[in-house]
C-alpha cells in the first residue's frame, strides 16, 4: 500500500484509533496529542512506507498507536517517579528557616566575612580553602608554600579571630541595644 493509501486507512480508522488511545491512556486530551503525533510519524516517514509496503494497514494504524500508548505511559511513569523523589530530597514546612532564622543567618555571614577580611590573605585563604572547599590541610600547604603544622597554627589563629570579632559585634549590637532602650526609657517620664 502506498503512503497515501496508508494516510487514507488512517483517516478512516481515525475515530477507532482514538478510541483506542482514550481506553489506554485515560482521558482525551491525551489521546488527541498521541492521534497528532501518529499523523507526525506517518507524514515524516513517507519515503520510507513507500520502499516497504505495508501488507495490512489498519493492523499497522493500530499496533502503532498500542505501541505509542505504552511509550506514552512509561515516559508518565518515569516522570512521577523522577518528580517523587525530587519531592521526597526537598525540605519540608518545618525544615525551612523562619525569616528570622534567616535573617540572622545572614548577619552572621556578613559577619564573618568582615572578620575574614580583616585578617592577613594567607589565613584569611587557608580558612577558607580548609571550611568552604574542604580541602584537607595537606593540599593547602601545598596551595600556599607551608608546611602542615603552618596551616594548622594558621587555622587556629584564623578561628580565634572570627570568635573575637564575633564576641566583639555582639558585645557592640547588645550595647546598641541597651542604649536605645535606655533612650526610650528616659523620654518616657
């Protein structure tokens, strides 16, 4: 049969094959999309059908869209398995930081980063290559020239500063505080 003959089985058997693809994929938006993909293939592969002629069209209308439903329903399942365990690694209500959380986690970034700033660059970087990157000591003496025993008295020192520097923020934030509630309290009487 030639690949008009085959475009005009399709046509006939059209209201059988969505019958078809509504009973296996379950709802008719579905099997429209799969019916116009059907058309698809048969319009693409015209030359091909033409070399090798097919022998009982409407037997090979109908295996194609059983076999496009059950591609249909794999790729479904596969993509709620992929989005379920997306899901299942998100964090739940609870897990998320309240704003507040958040937001004194970024003061105590911003923090830090002020106190990695202010220290020497060689400290200042083995802290970082040794808390951010985690790489091990070995490969930071390496990266900087020193020895291990260097970056392990660099380490200390570098964690000694950011606890100083946090001490002392916060000893200046609960002064700031106590200063402006002094201040209110005064106006008030």
């Amino acid at each position: 049969m030639s690949d008009a003959g085959l475009k005009a089985v399709f046509l006939a058997e059209q209201p059988m094959l969505l019958r078809l693809l509504v009973a296996r994929l379950g709802n008719r938006a579905d099997a429209e999309d799969a019916l116009q993909d059907m058309w698809l293939k048969l319009d693409q592969t015209a030359p091909a059908s033409a070399a090798q002629p097919v022998a009982q069209p409407a037997a090979y209308l109908y295996r194609m869209a059983a076999n496009l439903a059950a591609d249909r329903r794999i790729a479904a399942t596969r993509a709620g398995v992929r989005d379920t365990a997306w899901l299942d690694v998100q964090p739940s209500a609870a897990e998320q930081p309240t704003t507040e959380r958040a937001l004194l986690g970024r003061e105590r970034l911003a923090r830090i980063e002020a106190a990695l700033a202010a220290m020497p660059p060689r400290m200042s970087a083995a802290l970082r290559l040794y808390r951010v990157e985690g790489m091990p000591q070995k490969d930071i003496a390496e990266q900087l020239g020193m020895t291990v025993s260097g970056v392990e008295k660099l380490l200390r020192r570098g964690a000694k500063e950011i606890h100083l520097h946090k001490i002392a923020d916060e000893a200046e934030s609960a002064n700031q505080h106590r200063l402006s509630g002094e201040g209110k309290s005064h106006r008030g009487t």
